[in-house]
C-alpha cells in the first residue's frame, strides 16, 4: 500500500507541476481576466471608431413608406431603441448583481452594449420616385466604402412592389396576397445598418397596411397580446415568482454540471494514457517494475490523476458554484445534487481512468492509441448529443435505459438530476451500484491488459489481440 501512495503522489505531482497543465487550468480564469482587462480598451477604441453617414434611396411604388421609414431612422429614434435595450438588459440583471456592481457596474453595461450596436449612424431617406430607374439608382451605392463611412453616400437602395400595402389576387390560388421589396446594399456594409433598414422597412410596411384598413395598430397590439400577470411556481418551500433568467439558467445548469463532470474526467484520464505511452516508450516503466507489481503501478497511477481530477472538478464547480450564489441563483442547485455529482465522478473516472491505463500500457507512442481511443471517445460524446432532450423530458424510456448502462450512466444521471424533474432516488442509487459493479469489471479488464501490454514492443495491438490477452491473464 506504501509503494502505491508514492506511486500516486508522484502521478500526481509529475502532472500538476508542469507547465503545460498549469497553463491548461488556469487558461480559463486568465481568458476572463483578460476579456476584463482589454474590454475598456476596446470600448475606449471604439469610441474612436468612426460614424456611419449616408442615405438610403427608396422606390415607393405605394406613396406610403418612405416618411415611415424615415421617421425610424432618425438618430434619435435609433438612439431610443437602444435605450430601451439598456433597460431591459438591466431589468434582466440579477439584483444580487446590481447592488454588488452599482453605477460602475451600469456604465460598464452601457459601455459594452455601445461597443456591439456601434455609434449612432445618421441615415437618411431619399425618395427618388416610383418611376425611377433601378439600375440606375444601384450606380451611386458602388462608391461607399465603409473605411470612409463619415464621407457619406447611398447606403442602399429600397424597391417596394406595388402591392406591399394594397394586396392583389395572387393568380395560383386566388386568395389575397400583399407584396414585399427588395434591398440593395453597399459591399460590406455593416450588418447592424442593415437589421436597422430592414427593422425600419417591416414597421412602415405593417403600418401602413394596418391604416389602409382602417385599424388601430394600438388596437390590435393589445388584442393579440396576452401574457400572464404572474407567473409561480410552487414547491414544498412554498411559491415564488419565476423569471426568464431562471428558465435559462435552469436550462443550462443540468449541461454544465455534465461538461464539468465530463472534463474533469477525460483530463485525467488522458494524462493517464499519455504519462503511461511515455514511461513505457522511455523504459522508465521497467525500472518501476522491478521496485512494484503492475497492479500497484496501476492502481497508483489511477489514485494520483484521481487527484488531478478532483482539483479540475473542484476549482472549476467551485467558481460555478460562487458565480450562483454571487446571483442569488444557489438555489437552483441541492446540496444533495452536489454530493451525487462527487459520486459519480468517482464512478466515472475510475471507468474511464481503466480503459485509458490499458490503452496507455498497450501501445507505445501517443498517435498509436487514436484507434483505440476512439470508441471510448464516440461512447462518451453520447450523453453530450442528447443532453437537450433528456435535460426536456428526464423521465423517458432511453433516458432511464442510459441511466443504467456503463460507463454513460454516471453522464446520464447527473443530467437528469439536474434536471427540473429529477428522478426516483432508487433509480440514483440503482445507477450507482451499477456504476461501482462496472468500475469492478473496468478495473480488472484493465489490469489483465496492463499486466500483458507494459512490457509488449513492436506493433500495436487490435481489439482482438486485446481480448486475447484478457482471456490469457
């Protein structure tokens, strides 16, 4: 037992003091310090950034469109609409949030959402005519140029069909059909000035078919919206008002705890294959056989990269974990769901950590392995594809046959824990005695291809030379 632990410290050492993997960890917590650190950069440079001016030609066949068009292009009409997102992405916030940031908090937010819509541009309408010559029309649009966007110009040019506002009879079915317009746009045109003309273009054209019939668009706003006064949702700690934010949250907490599991897992796991092809292809290997057994080695090495892991999984669960309370959202998340996801990541890693020990041991480069490691890879990525449907309904009949099926199941439960209906707690625990008995089974295939393929050179094996050795052994 002695040699084991110091096979596992030094495992463990060997992998978390090297550069690589330090780099690996934290390349995460340092991409988000440094979106953090160049993010006023790019809001300062963007400041700098220059205007969008020019105007869009429009042929209106109706007579009707153009000043509607015009009047939702105007600087402060734009300049509203972006208010009124601001607002609603701060009313969307957390509060814990709010109150932690205050009004640096509320600048930065308007900084940011400055940086993605851009300054203000000052569009203009020109209406040149319901006879005008297309072609014609399309000429002055070649000149813009985006890098002298303040110079101004033709943006575009709009063509509306006759029959945008009146419809006529469409000559297949004879039922009334309204028509549309077509756009033209200057090569490489901003794309936010172009949701602004066709955002402009869809609420003139709807506007004045509305008023060609006589309605109220006030009318028939309140008419077709209906939205619920509240919305609750009861539980055993009683009711308390739901949100979007929380429907999203909900939605993708049960995916995060899986990619967690799922990372944590394959990590180690392949530092354990990696670590193994190169102490066998070094000849280091034989040098520790001669001071342990290949049982002890193995077992040592799997309890060292089963510390790697826990550190993956805790330094990254517990940033998670800080992030939900830091948004008042802990509550998405049971105690008990958590002391389960510490399950079956055992149950996962010590399963997947066998069969990447006995890849490891049975080939002798890295590039080797690909072929054996890629039905472990396409069993694993499973869960990952149908995590949207089991997260929608946890209770169906392939997701519970995949709870109980090795080496998936660990992936599989902990989507339907964290799912909004968990499932049976003697399905969970079914799950895990299934898991422990596969981590049985796991462990002693792989020592048997341990023992044989540590000190095999030459040609790599197939899965029928695999098989062979775990009948011999």
């Amino acid at each position: 037992m002695k040699k084991t632990l110091y096979i596992a410290a030094r495992e463990f050492k060997t992998t978390v003091l090297t550069k690589g993997f330090l780099i690996g960890l934290l390349i995460l917590p340092l991409m988000i310090l440094f979106l953090v650190m160049v993010f006023p950069k790019l809001i300062r440079s963007a400041e700098k950034a220059p205007r969008v001016v020019g105007e869009v030609a429009i042929v209106d066949s109706t007579g009707e469109i153009a000043p509607a068009l015009l009047s939702y292009l105007r600087p402060e009409a734009i300049a509203k609409r972006r208010g009124d997102l601001t607002a609603a992405t701060d009313e969307a916030m957390p509060e814990a949030v709010r109150q932690i940031g205050g009004e640096r908090m509320a600048e930065q937010q308007q900084q940011t959402l400055d940086l993605i819509l851009g300054k203000v541009p000052q569009l203009g309408v020109l209406d040149v005519g319901s006879g005008a010559d297309v072609e014609a029309e399309k000429l002055p649009i070649r000149d813009f140029k985006m890098e002298e966007s303040e110079a101004g110009g033709r943006l575009a040019l709009v063509v509306v069909e006759d029959h945008a506002v009146t419809p006529k009879e469409d000559p297949e079915t004879g039922d009334p059909a309204y028509g549309s317009y077509d756009l033209y746009t200057a090569d490489k045109l901003d794309d936010r000035i172009v949701d602004e003309i066709r955002g402009g273009m869809r609420e003139a054209i709807v506007e004045a078919r509305v008023q060609a019939r006589g309605l109220d668009r006030g009318d028939i706003g309140r008419i077709t919206s209906v939205r619920p006064k509240t919305t609750m949702t009861v539980g055993e700690a009683g009711e308390k008002k739901a949100s979007k934010k929380d429907e999203i949250i909900r939605f993708l907490v049960p995916v995060a705890f899986m990619a967690l599991l799922m990372m944590s897992v394959m990590t180690s796991g392949q530092q354990l294959m990696t670590n193994t092809i190169e102490e066998k292809s070094s000849r280091v290997v034989e040098m520790l056989l001669s001071a342990v057994s290949p049982m002890e080695l193995m077992t040592g090495k799997i309890i060292g990269q089963l510390g790697v892991g826990l550190l993956i999984m805790l330094l990254y669960g517990g940033v998670g974990i800080v992030g939900l309370m830091v948004s008042s959202l802990f509550g998405l998340v049971e105690i008990s769901t958590l002391a389960y996801a510490m399950l079956f990541f055992l149950i996962a890693y010590f399963m997947i950590a066998s069969g990447m020990a006995a890849i490891g041991a049975a080939v002798n480069e890295v590039r080797e392995a690909q072929t054996l490691m890629m039905p472990v890879i396409i069993t694993i990525m499973i869960p990952y594809m149908l995590w949207m449907p089991i997260s929608r309904d946890p209770n169906a009949t392939y997701a519970v046959v995949l709870s109980f099926m090795p080496p998936i199941n660990p992936f599989v439960m902990i989507l339907r824990l964290t799912s909004s209906t968990p499932p049976p707690v003697w399905q969970v625990w079914l799950s895990i005695l299934i898991g422990i008995a596969g981590v049985y089974v796991a462990l002693r295939v792989a020592a048997k291809v341990f023992r044989i393929g540590l000190l095999m050179y030459g040609k790599p094996p197939n899965f029928k030379t695999l098989i062979k050795w775990i009948r011999m052994a």
